[in-house]
C-alpha cells in the first residue's frame, strides 16, 4: 500500500489554490495595465519578476494534480517529479540570468531570496526526494509537500510584490514627473 493517498486532501487543497493565484495574478496584471497612471508592463521585468510567479504557481498545480492520480507506488511518480525538480532548477538558472540583464531595477536581497534561492532550494529538495522515493517513501512525500509549499509562498511572494510595485512605485514616479 503506497502511503500517497493520506495526503490526497493536501494537494487538493494546494492545487486548488495554486489554480486561484494563476487566475488571480492574470486579471491583477491585465488591471495594473489598464491603469491610466501606470507605466505600462515591462516585458523584460516581466519574464524576469512576473512570469516565474505563474510557472511556479502551475508547477504546484500540476505537482498537485499528479500527486492526486491513483498511483501504484511512490516510485513511478518520483520519476515525473525528479525531472520537475532538474527542469525546474534550469528555470531558475535562466531567471538569474533575466534578473542580472534587467536594466530598469536593481534586485534587493528580498528579491534574490523569493525569485532565487528559495525556488532553488524548492526545485533541489524536489529532484533530490526522487532518488530517495524507493528508500524512504513516507519521509519523501514531506519533502515533496515541503516543495509545494515552498513554491506555493514563494509565488504569493513575488505576485504581491510585483503587484505593489507597480501600483505604488512606477504609479508615483509616473504622477511626479513634469
């Protein structure tokens, strides 16, 4: 007996609110574009602050609803997870790379934190919890749900900040200028 259906209400529960936040963070930008004092969306800060938050709010959703199928073991879906966690680890890679090319804001240590070392951190416990599915599956499963979490705050994180940014930030330096 596979110890993945004791935690089925727990992905339940996060992919749905994953699912939410994607909503949420589209029709908040489609706002924030709309807004007649507000500079329009930058898309290299886009890919770089506001686009991570979406994937890793479907990386929870669709961890999630894999998570909720009717497996057989833990270690057929550890193979699906561990490549999530390798893929999501190269994202992350290439969000650095975004970060450090964007000319318009100078990253703070918060942002550093939230849009790097914590989704590192989630996408390596990820990876890493799929070579020790055979040996420890019921250990594992927490540092999946761990993961989940992880990017799950993370991503409100990022999608607050880049909200309040834009309304409180480029609003006011639009509204002062000359």
């Amino acid at each position: 007996m596979t110890t993945l259906p004791s935690w089925q209400n727990f992905y339940v529960i996060v992919g749905s609110s994953a699912g939410a936040l994607i909503g949420l963070q589209f029709v908040v930008l489609s706002l924030i574009t709309g807004m007649r004092t507000a500079a329009r969306l930058n898309p290299q800060g886009t890919g770089a602050f506001a686009t991570p938050a979406i994937v890793h709010f479907g990386v929870v959703l669709g961890l999630s609803a894999v998570l909720c199928a009717p497996w057989d073991s833990v270690e057929a879906v550890s193979i699906l997870w561990g490549l999530l966690g390798i893929g999501g680890f190269v994202y992350v890679t290439i969000i650095v790379r975004r970060i450090r090319a964007h000319a318009g804001y100078r990253p703070e240590f918060e942002d550093w934190l939230f849009h790097v070392l914590l989704p590192y951190v989630a996408y390596l416990i990820l990876a890493v919890s799929a070579c020790t599915a055979r040996l420890q599956p019921r250990e594992t499963l927490f540092g999946v749900g761990a993961t989940v979490l992880l990017l799950l705050f993370s991503g409100i994180h990022n999608a607050w900040d880049a909200v309040t940014y834009h309304i409180f930030v480029q609003a006011t330096d639009k509204e002062n200028q000359p």
